[in-house]
C-alpha cells in the first residue's frame, strides 16, 4: 500500500473537467503535480475503466446538490449533520473502511468550486439563527488528507466565519493542520480527529498519522484559535478494549474543555458484501448480529458496554457532549437512560434545521 505523504507519489494520472480548469485550486494543483501526466475531458464517463482506481486524481465541479442532511441509517438514531461534498474517497486505506459501499466511482474526486457550498451553508444558517447548525467534509473523504495541495477547506472557514450559529468540522486521521493556523478568522471551525490507540492504529489504520501525531495537531489547532472534536469510530472490540482506550481517552485532559465541541462514539460495524474485504483480519471473526440497516454490529450487550465504558471514562478527562453515532434507541436508553432528544447536553447536536431536502 502506497502510504506516502508525496501527492506526486499517490497519483499516476490526472484528470481535470473542462469546467474545473478555471478555478484557482485547479491551477494550483496542476502547477504543483507538473510532473503527473494530466488529461482534459468534458467528464467522468471519459475515464478510462483501467484507470479508475485510487491511484487517479479526478478534479471536477460540483453537479446537483451540494449540501446534504447525513444519510442516517435505517433504524437507528441520526443527528442531523449536513455534509458537504468536497473529497471523495482517499488512500490512507484503513480495513475497516466502508466507504466503498457508499462510493461507485473508484478515483479520489475533489470538486473545486467551493463558492455553491458556502452560499447553502449560510443559507441555512440565516433561516434557522437560533439554531446550532453542525456541517462538514468528512463523510466520504478525509477532510484534510488533501488540503495542504487543494487549499479548499480555506474557502469554507473563511466564508463561514462570521456566522455565529455555524460549527463547520474538518473530520481527518492525518495531522495536516499547519496550512490552516494562519487563516485570521477561524469562527467556529472544528478540526476533528479520528482516534484510535496506537496498536489498532498500526494495524488497521496504517497510511493514517499515528495517534501521537493526530493529537499534537490537535494541540496546534487549539492553540491557533479552532475547535476540537474526537471521534472514537470505530471503536473495535477486544477483551482488552478498556487497557487499549481508556489511556486514549485520558490523553485527551489537557485540551480546554470550553474548546472540546463534540465527541462522538461508535462500533466497528459493515455491510455483508464488505466481509470479505477483510476476512483476514482479527476483528472478522468476532460476535455479530445483523440489525435494522442491513449493517452487521457487535451484540447490543456489547456495544453497551463499551459506550458506557467510553461516555463515564470521558466524563472524568473531558467535559464535552458525547454521543452515539448511528445506534438504535435501545442502546441509547441503555447508555443514557433516554433518548438524544431529552438529553439537554444534545440540544445542539440532534436537532433538525430545515431548508434542505
């Protein structure tokens, strides 16, 4: 697996849409991958089949919509997220990945015209001024893995800043903050850092920053004015799940906790097809069940108490909401004796602001 942290050394090709060749962001990266061949077409159907891979970068505008309420998962709890199309895919490669279960089209794809998501954010935003409005770029794509080249992730910290109700996450497993610290005005922007202890890291997240590296960039972003946000997802299971993140999360004490927006758990959990993407690693053979979504997860008793484990470990190191991502009411009423809705510390997470389809 290429683990480089050379964009000339991931990608064996470039191709660029017409439409994309105007934009600033278009420019710069061609200027700074000059010695990739690169290749003009009209749009991704020209694409050869042998060279949809993820050793392609295809760089093109945004088509439809732009922002998204987070697709949820049937039968289980959402809390709303927008989230914003920005990179497609990646190569950090972590096994766990199920993103190519949701993606169809195998090149890493970067849209480079920011201007229509900015102005959909704001909009929502200006309809719903008292409400907390939670967006970003991580759902397909690492939000970061790529900006130091692209420089897009400025656009929307820019554009968004002078709005007070709006947290804008950039969601990573990279440490790619430095290119971010001297934007002046950061508003609310979140930088959110996947964590995992270091021995999970090595093995399941092996092109992903190591945890150490993860949190001094975290460190730096505090210090320069950002939010912070943790996301122990997936959490993986193991008889020895509590030595392994308990020290993980109590690492996590010496960040401001009036800095700390969000925490967010979450098991290890796939769709059936995607078995055999890693039937050859440990966590393959542990206890699953099918549930409401199609997605096999760890039995309810399990996942329970790890949750619990996680949510009274994170009250003691950090004083920050926590919550479930994509888990049944069940396991809710199990972890917090109630649903989102009547948690006063998730007022601003699992609200539903309107103005979008």
């Amino acid at each position: 697996m290429n683990c480089s942290t050379s964009y000339s050394d991931l990608f064996s090709r470039v191709y660029v849409t017409k439409e994309a060749l105007p934009f600033p962001a278009a420019r710069r990266v061609l200027n700074r991958l000059h010695d990739i061949t690169v290749q003009e077409i009209e749009g991704a159907d020209e694409i050869p089949e042998e060279f949809k891979n993820a050793s392609t970068l295809f760089i093109t505008t945004s088509r439809g919509r732009v922002v998204s309420r987070c697709p949820g998962s049937k039968g289980h709890v959402c809390c709303n997220y927008l989230t914003v199309d920005l990179y497609l895919g990646c190569t950090l490669g972590c096994t766990y990945c199920i993103m190519r279960n949701y993606l169809n089209f195998d090149p890493v794809t970067v849209y480079v015209d920011t201007e229509k998501g900015v102005e959909k954010v704001r909009e929502i935003a200006d309809a719903h001024p008292n409400l907390v409005i939670r967006a970003g770029t991580g759902e397909v794509g690492d939000s970061l893995q790529l900006d130091p080249l692209f420089e897009l992730s400025k656009d929307y910290i820019e554009g968004l800043s002078s709005l007070g109700n709006v947290y804008f996450e950039l969601k990573t497993k990279t440490a790619n903050v430095d290119h971010l610290l001297s934007i002046p005005d950061k508003g609310n922007c979140v930088i959110g850092f996947s964590l995992n202890p270091d021995s999970i890291a090595r093995e399941e997240e092996v092109c992903a920053a190591p945890l150490s590296a993860r949190l001094d960039a975290a460190e730096k972003a505090v210090e320069h004015g950002y939010n912070l946000s943790f996301h122990f997802d997936p959490i993986i299971y193991s008889d020895k799940w509590q030595e392994l993140y308990f020290p993980v999360v109590e690492r996590l004490n010496h960040f401001p906790a009036s800095k700390v927006a969000w925490i967010s758990l979450g098991t290890l959990r796939y769709p059936p097809k995607l078995k055999s993407h890693f039937e050859d690693r440990p966590f393959a053979y542990q206890e699953f069940v099918p549930c409401a979504d199609g997605k096999h997860r760890y039995i309810q008793k399990i996942r329970s108490a790890m949750y619990r484990g996680m949510v009274e470990r994170l009250a003691e190191s950090c004083d920050a909401p926590v919550y479930l991502c994509m888990e049944s009411a069940a396991v809710w009423k199990n972890v917090f004796g109630s649903m989102p809705g009547r948690l006063s510390s998730m007022a601003d997470i699992f609200h539903r602001p309107g103005g979008i389809d």
